[in-house]
C-alpha cells in the first residue's frame, strides 16, 4: 500500500512503508562477509521508494530505493555510530 503518490518530472513516485518479521533471508541479499544474517524472528519497517518510467501507458522501467544499511542494522549487533 502507497504512503505517498505524486509525479515529478513526468515520472510517477510512491513512497511506502513495509512491515516484516525476520523468519529467513532478507530479499536475497547477503549480509557483509557474504554471509546471510540467521533469522532472528525481530519486527522490521522500512520505508521504500519506487520511481517509474512509463511508455505507451506501460510501465517500461522501475526502480526501488530502500534503507539496507539501517535495516541490516536493526538485524545485527553492530554497534551504532554516536
């Protein structure tokens, strides 16, 4: 569901908050050291953007922002910058 909806530059962007538990790997993508992060069953949010390119009333491209750092951040026990 968008949290947000407008069009800049003739391009279409949403603005969304997602919501998971943690029970596996986080969208494929390994931790640092290549390594996936165990599950660890801990709530997650995130905000995520999405900008689209549309053609011919088709979406041609998609592209999709999101905060990995803080997220895999809320998943470990690296210490946190002060």
């Amino acid at each position: 569901m968008a949290d947000a909806f407008c069009i800049h530059c003739g391009k279409p962007l949403i603005g969304a908050k997602k919501f998971c538990t943690h029970s596996g790997e986080l969208a494929g993508i390994p931790a640092t050291g290549n390594k996936p992060i165990p599950p660890t069953g801990r709530k997650l949010s995130w905000l995520v953007n999405y900008v689209f390119r549309i053609e011919g009333g088709k979406i041609i491209e998609l592209w999709e922002a999101w905060d990995e750092a803080n997220t895999y951040l809320k998943l470990t026990t690296l210490p946190r910058g002060k």
